[in-house]
C-alpha cells in the first residue's frame, strides 16, 4: 500500500527516505533464480520493487553499483549475538539461565544493540542471525539447562531490540539429553569411558523429567483453553503454548544418530515441530531426516573430525551427503567468536560435494525458509524486504570484498572494531 | 647387609657344618622323582631337590636325604625357581595407590599422595626417597596367601606415590616375622610423573620433567660437595639433604614409559640421570624392542593389559590406535626377549596374582617362548634386582624358594600344588585355589 502511495508521491519522497534507492550497473544473484547480468534494482521502503528498470524513478537516490554483484543478506542460524561479548568473561554473558525448564525466557529482551559483534558480523555480509538465549561455552551461569528459553531471529541493526526483531519466537531452544559415557579428564588430557549403565540410567531419569514437564504444561493448556476458574498463571507452562499450537518449532540440538532419532520420537510423541541442531555424526539417521522432513541448523565444518579414525574430510562432506538424501539445513556458528565466517563454512561444504548453489541457499534462502520467514527474506525478489549483500565477488570466496550492506533498504556501516584498529594502526608513523 | 647375607656367608664358611645344622628348626626336604626346570641350567627330566635350613643343599637325578627328611613325592610334578612379582605393592598392607604410568590407571588420589604448596624444586614436591618398602611390608597383607597360592614366592614392592616415590624391597611372600621378609632392603627408586595437583608445582609434565633433572643435578651437587666436605673438614657443611640421600642410595631407579613415545622421551631424558634405569609399564614397547636394546635398558611390563571398558557404550568407535595397543601390548615381552632386553613383569594394578599368570600366558600366546617368560620372572627379575647370587634359580646355596606344579606353567590345566619359601613348605589352602582360579 505503502508502494502505491511512494508511486504518488514519489518526487518528494524519495529524497528523503533511507530505505530507497536505485542501483544500477549490478549482477543479481537472487538465489531462488538464476543469475540476471547488467541490471537494475529499485527498493522503495525497504522492500524490492523493481528489478530491471531502465531507469531510476525521479527523485530516488542512485547508487553506481557497476561491475558489482548483489546477494540476499547472510543469516548465520546459531549464535549469541547481544548476549555474550566474550563467552570467557562471565561478566560479559547473559545466556545460560539457570535450572532444567526455562521456555519463558526470551532471548531478544537481552540482546546488547551495542555489542561490538554486531559490526563485526556485519562487515562479512551477515544481516541477519538468531540469536540463542543457551550459551555455547557454557561460561554464561548455569548453560546445562533442558529448555534453554526461545532464540530470536533478528536484523543487525537497530537503536533497540524491537527494532531489531524479525521473530522473537523463532525457536524453543533444547537440549536434548545425551546417553555419553565418554567424558574428558583433564588431569590425564583423554577421553576417559565410564558405565554405559549409568548414562543410560542418566538420560532415563531426564527423559522422564522432561516427559513430565511437557505432560504438565499440556494440562495447563488444556486447563487454560477450558477457561478453568481460578486456574493460576504459570508462566513457564504458558510459554509452552506456541509451541503445542505449532507456531513455533523446538530446535533440539542432538548430534549423533542415537540422540537424533531420539529427538524425533520426542518431537513426533509431542506432536511439535522440530528442527535439529548441530548435527555432526547422523550415521543412517539421515534418511529419518529426509523422510520426515526435518530442517536441519549445521554446525561449523571447519573442525575436527568426531573421531581421530574418522576421515578428514568427515566434517566438510556432511552438508553434501544431507543435501544429496534431501535434507533441507542452514549453517549457524553456535557461538560468537567465529560467527563472521559463516559464509565460509558453506563455502568449505561447498569444495566437498555441496553443489554450490545450495551452499549459497543454506546462508540465505533456507535459513529464512526454517525460520519461517521465506515469504519476506532470503532471496532477492520482488516484494521482499531489501536485505541485501552487495561484494565485488563470490561472497563464499574469502578474498572477496564485501561493499554495502543493506538490512531491510538502509545502507549499514562496515566500520567495526577491526577497521578501527586496523586504521588506526596503519597510520602508526614506524 | 642383611641378616640374610650374612647368612649366606656365614653358610659358606661353615660349609662342613651346614648339611646337618637346621637353622630354621625345620627337617630337611626332599622333592623326588619330578620334573626340574632350574632355570640357567637345562631342565632334568627326573630328579630331586633337597632342602635343608631354608637354602638348597643339592639338585640332581640322584640326592640322597639325611635321615629325618620330610620326602614328598614329585611324580607328575614340576619344579621351578619361586616366582618373583617383579614390580608389585604386595606386603604393603593398604593398597598404594597405581599410577596411571604403571597401569593405565587413575593416578594416585590427592589424600595418598604426600602433597605440599611447593614453590618449586626447592620445596622437593612429591618426593619421599627415604620411605622404604622394607619398613612398611607385614605379613599380615591379605594378597598374600593369593600371591603364594598362584605360584609366586617373592615379590619386588616398591611404595608407588609421588614422583619420587620411595625404595623398594625384594621380600619373600612368607615368614613369621616381618624382618624374615626381607631379602633385600634397597633394590631401587620408584618414580612417577604424577603432577602436584594439591597445588604448587610442579603442576604439568613439563614441570615433572624439569623437576627430575633438577633434582638429579642437585643430588650430584650434594655428592661432591659432601666429598669434599669430608676432606677438608674446616670447609662449611653442605647440611644433611634427606630427599637427596635417598636419590643417591637407590642402586637403581624405575622410571615410567607405556607409550612408545614415553618410551622415546624416557630413553633420552634418563641419559642424563646418574643412576641405572629401569623403566616401567612398556605396553607399546612392542615397537620399541631395538631401541630399548641398543640403550641397554631393562624394562618391568606391566600385567595389565589395556583393555576396553567393561561396560562401555555400544556405539562407541573406539580409535584404531587404542585398538592397536589393546591387540599388541601382549606381544611385547616376546619382542623383548627376541632384542635380547632383560625384563620381567609387574602386577600393579592386576585384579590378582591368579590373573597376572593368565596375563603371562597372554603374552605366551603373543609369541614369548615359554622358557622365556619362566625366566623373566625368576632369574630374569633376580638379576634385574641385583639378587640373583641369593634367588632366581635352582641351584646349590640359593635360598630354597620353589614353586611347584602340576603340569608345565601358564598354562590353563596348571595347577601350583605348593610353594616353598625359606625352605618351607606353603600348601594352597582350598578358598584360595578356589579364588585364585
């Protein structure tokens, strides 16, 4: 509606809106089609309204864009972004709230708009992340929790976080109980075994408890939707709500064949939606991903193999091998420190039998797809809001550079930390 | 010296004397008509071994007994040399705790290891060479009847926590008195590389390492300088180092190496120590059989075969490397014989003194003639203790330890019919057989 009124209005508006511009002279990979060479597009609003205009609409800012390529804006699916700075200063971290059960908790009411990983993140052409309310290395308070709170999907930019939000509901983050008896003493540096009986007993016992917190929040809803007098409010049942209605989907992060299948018993037991994390070593749990359709959010591949006797490449040729059974996945990083590069991860799977353009995908198109807002985000289409990666090159290659950055039409600074410092630096007389 | 060296030469030099005195109160005995494997010497395919006043009189097809012998009948029966643990804690009442470089244990527990805020070598962390394994072996030590009713007489005990653990003691599994143990007080020094995690240092391997090398350079220090103390008497005193003397006394010392690469580093670190090495633990010394030999290095297997956890998760890919250690480590001391390196074995942290003879016959099956392995833990372990003129072999003067069984050692229808330590008869009482099988 907005557009008709601009089309109106258009010489005096253009001029001062932030979100539109005109840009010519580019290549555009839209990802969800092929490429289109020499061509316009207009954004009006931060949104996509036109590709391929001859000419700029009067009074619309132009930006030379010749010789260039545009992408839609990175999403990296897994970080702490505004809840931690340095996941080894516990001062600096607010994920990991204490306790097994904390669905209430919502990850974006935390996030720090002024954490300096925002600019540092964006400068690598990521405009968008989810942003988990668990901590990755455990240094944010307690970390071991079940249900960790709800990880937030979130643009790059913004003076608060309601500025900042996509969706704050993006996902039930869980952690699902592992029955690992392998645990690792640091007085001899090894993995050290212990009784398989006892992580057995052990994951029963949470399987339980957890079995018994879903059946009790379910009564609460039940309870609730029969208007029940007097029926007390809980707030932890309550959060439960969305996610027993199927509007937002439990993201369980379960890496091994055993603890992925059974995550989704779980899933399929509760009748909730799920999406997998950070899957590492499926074996032939794959097909029960591909079968039921069940987004996957990988992990970095740059590390080391599970095991010392596992190939090298283990790790590099699993978003290929997913990809091949029909796994639909996106990267995310599960931490802060090397969230910048997660164009790169794709960019590994991709040398490792991962057909380029579905690594290009699995950092744009699907990441938008799982968090279920691909109707608005992750490719370059009309209509679409304008978050948009515009590089000298493939944006998968390291040595490319990024040159603007766009979240939803406003031009982002690519100034962070490391520019500063670098500047600075370099003008250091000897 | 002992008592029981003076013993010894005080035999020698009333050798007239000596078949008619009955020191020990008990009559001569006589094992006839067996089978006798005297190590050192080739076996005989029937003959007996005489006994009198706790050391052997005579061995031979044809021994006469003095009247008044006690005569036990060796048809069927075989005799060997007393078997010696060559590196245990038996005797030692409480159970030392194992390092996990003797046996792919835990290392000792905080509570059993001497542990102190040290600053640094200065503090001598971790170090108690004057605790001797002699002072501290009783009789009274459960494991022994078990240890007698496998086959084994006698026992290298050696006090294992701190990374200067102690001196150990060659003692005999029997006596009546504590002292009668004893055979020899001072055989060696025990070392680990257990790490201060009370606190202080040294707290790392690299802080161990520096540690031995500084604590030898000091021993050698005080040597010279108490040298040269007692020359010239108006110089200052060095002052009395007890850590240090206990360094220097030790004729020997043990020194930890599983891994062919602790094998490596120990074999160049212990270049540098003034005192003989004796390493320990070789479990991948299957790879290392040259080196070891070329070093002149002798070397105390431990029993305990690394295995997989009992009850280990089913899915769990265990890495090739382990499994090769698991699959191979048996066949280590048949590589050690085969280079021509003197060894014998340990039992620290074996279940029991039944399971290390299987363990044996593991290593039997890896490829150690048999001969081999009864020779490592008889003679073999004698002379690596320096005690082989007194224990090892059946011979004419050494001290009448024997075990005797039915049917040839480590194998599985082996049965120990009884031992004899000191000259005296132990039979296995019927719990214990029972137990050690």
């Amino acid at each position: 509606m907005r557009t008709s009124l601009l089309l109106l209005l258009a010489t005096t508006l253009f001029a001062n809106e932030k979100d539109s511009f005109f840009m010519k002279g580019v290549t555009l990979f839209p990802v969800a089609s092929p490429k289109v060479e020499n061509t316009t597009l207009l954004v009006v609003d931060g949104k996509i309204a036109d590709i391929g205009l001859k000419s700029a609409p009067k009074g619309v800012r132009v930006i030379d864009g010749k010789g260039l390529q545009v992408y839609p804006g990175i999403i990296n699916s897994a970080t702490n972004i505004g809840l931690s700075e340095i996941s080894s200063i516990r001062e600096t971290n607010d994920t990991g709230e204490l306790g097994d059960f904390n669905p209430q908790l919502r990850a974006i009411v935390a996030i720090n708009p002024e954490t300096e990983h925002i600019p540092v993140v964006r400068a690598n052409g990521i405009s968008t992340v989810i942003t988990l309310p668990g901590g990755g290395g455990g240094f944010g308070g307690g970390g071991a929790g079940i249900i960790m709170g709800q990880a937030a999907l979130i643009h790059l930019d913004g003076y608060t976080y309601e500025e900042m939000e996509i969706n704050r509901t993006a996902a039930y983050q869980m952690r699902f109980p592992t029955m690992s008896s392998r645990s690792f003493d640091f007085d001899t540096f090894q993995t050290t075994r212990g009784s398989f009986a006892d992580a057995k007993r052990r994951f029963d016992t949470q399987m339980a408890e957890i079995n018994k917190f879903f059946a009790e929040a379910r009564a609460y809803m039940t309870a609730k939707n029969a208007k029940t007098p007097g029926l007390k409010v809980n707030v932890r049942y309550e959060a439960m709500i969305p996610l027993f209605e199927g509007k937002a989907p439990v993201m369980i992060t379960a890496s091994k064949k055993r603890e992925i299948l059974a995550a989704i018993q779980f899933a399929e037991a509760q009748k909730i939606k799920l999406i997998l994390a950070d899957v590492r070593d499926p074996g032939s749990a794959v097909e029960d991903i591909a079968k039921k359709k069940i987004p996957c959010i990988l992990g970095p591949v740059t590390q080391l193999p599970p095991e010392a006797d596992a190939p090298y490449d283990f790790n590099y040729a699993l978003p290929g091998q997913l990809h091949k059974a029909g796994v639909k996945f996106a990267f995310g990083s599960f931490a802060n420190q090397f969230a910048r590069n997660i164009a790169f991860e794709a960019a590994s799977a991709s040398a490792y039998g991962l057909p380029y353009e579905e690594a290009l995908k699995a950092i744009t198109l699907n990441a938008a797809e799982i968090w279920g807002v691909g109707d608005k985000y992750g490719s370059i289409e009309k209509g679409k809001y304008a978050d948009l990666l515009v590089t000298n090159g493939d944006p998968l290659e390291v040595k490319t550079d990024v040159k603007m950055l766009f979240i939803q039409g406003r031009q982002q600074s690519l100034e962070s930390k490391h520019t500063r410092l670098y500047d600075k630096y370099r003008l250091r007389p000897n | 010296m002992t008592t029981r060296r003076r013993d010894i030469l005080k035999w020698a030099s009333l050798a007239p004397l000596a078949a008619t005195l009955k020191a020990d109160g008990n009559p001569p005995l006589l094992i006839r008509n067996a089978k006798i494997v005297p190590v050192g010497a080739p076996p005989i395919a029937k003959g007996s071994v005489l006994v009198i006043g706790g050391f052997i009189a005579a061995v031979g097809e044809n021994v006469t007994a003095p009247a008044g012998s006690q005569i036990v009948e060796g048809e069927g029966l075989t005799i060997y040399p007393g078997l010696i643990d060559g590196l245990s804690t038996l005797g030692l009442d409480a159970v030392a705790p194992v390092s996990r470089f003797g046996a792919g244990a835990p290392p000792p527990s905080i509570a059993a290891a001497p542990v102190s805020i040290s600053r640094g070598p200065e503090d001598r962390p971790l170090t108690t060479p004057w605790v001797k394994a002699a002072d501290q072996v009783k009789t009274t030590d459960r494991r022994l009847p078990q240890a007698r009713s496998a086959g084994f007489t006698t026992a290298v005990t050696f006090p294992t926590s701190g990374i200067f653990a102690g001196q150990g003691a060659v003692i005999n599994l029997a006596a009546e008195r504590t002292s009668q143990m004893v055979v020899e007080p001072s055989v060696g020094m025990y070392t680990t590389l257990s790490t201060n995690r009370g606190g202080g240092f040294p707290n790392s391997l690299m802080g161990v390492i520096a540690y031995l090398r500084q604590t030898y350079i000091d021993a050698v220090h005080y040597r010279e300088a108490t040298a040269i103390a007692a020359k010239n008497p108006q110089l200052p005193r060095p002052g009395y180092e007890k850590a240090l003397e206990g360094i220097l006394e030790a004729p020997r010392t043990l020194f930890p190496a599983v891994r062919a690469y602790e094998i490596d580093r120990m074999l160049r670190l212990t270049k540098e120590f003034p005192t003989k090495t004796v390493l320990y633990g070789l479990h991948e010394g299957f790879r290392r059989g040259e080196e070891l030999s070329k070093a002149g290095i002798t070397a105390i297997v431990n029993l305990r075969w690394p295995e997989g956890t009992r009850d280990g998760d089913p899915e769990d890919r265990e890495d090739l490397k382990v499994l090769e250690l698991r699959d191979q480590a048996p066949s280590t001391p048949g590589v050690l014989a085969k280079s021509g390196v003197k060894f014998t074995f340990s039992t620290i942290g074996v279940d029991s003194p039944a399971a290390a003879i299987r363990a044996v016959k593991r290593a039997i099956d890896a490829g150690l003639p048999q001969s081999e392995a009864v020779k490592a833990m008889t003679l073999g372990a004698a002379e690596i203790f320096g005690v082989s003129n007194r224990l090892g072999s059946i011979e004419k003067g050494k001290v009448a330890n024997l075990t005797v069984t039915k049917g040839d050692l480590f194998q599985d229808s082996t049965r120990v019919q009884f031992v004899v330590i000191d000259g005296v008869k132990h039979d296995p009482t019927v719990e214990e057989t029972a137990a050690s099988r």
